[in-house]
C-alpha cells in the first residue's frame, strides 16, 4: 500500500582514506618537531664555555700595528 519503498542505506565509507589522512599528519607532526629539535640544539650547538665563562688568565704581548711582537731596539 501507499507504493512509497524504503530508503536505501548509503553505502560504507572506506576506512583506509581515514587511515592514510591520520598516517600522513602524525608524519607530517613528527617531521616538524625534529626540524623544531634540530633548531633549537643548533643553537646551543657552538658555545664552547658555559655561562661562567673561563678562569684562566690569557696570554698577552705587546704587538706592533702589523701583527708581530714589537722588539726592543738598543
């Protein structure tokens, strides 16, 4: 009676696309925290003394202009 039929059910979504998407982010995600990682240990990355600095005297001489040790002339 009435003629009208049921409404047909759609049809299952496939679940791989979903997979794939989320495999794809978490990649995406992983990729970003190592460049992240590697930019922030770049920077620590060449200092060779800690925040105290070194307590060593240095070595010093007197040096002409030029770049060599100024003799004494007698």
């Amino acid at each position: 009676m009435g003629g009208k039929s049921q409404p047909q059910m759609p049809p299952p979504v496939d679940q791989s696309v979903y997979d794939k998407t989320a495999e794809a982010e978490a990649q995406a995600a992983a990729e970003k925290e190592k460049m992240l990682g590697s930019k922030k240990k770049g920077m620590y990355g060449t200092i060779l003394t800690s925040g105290e600095g070194l307590e060593d005297e240095a070595e010093t001489s007197k040096t002409v202009l030029g770049g060599g040790v100024k003799k004494n002339k007698k």
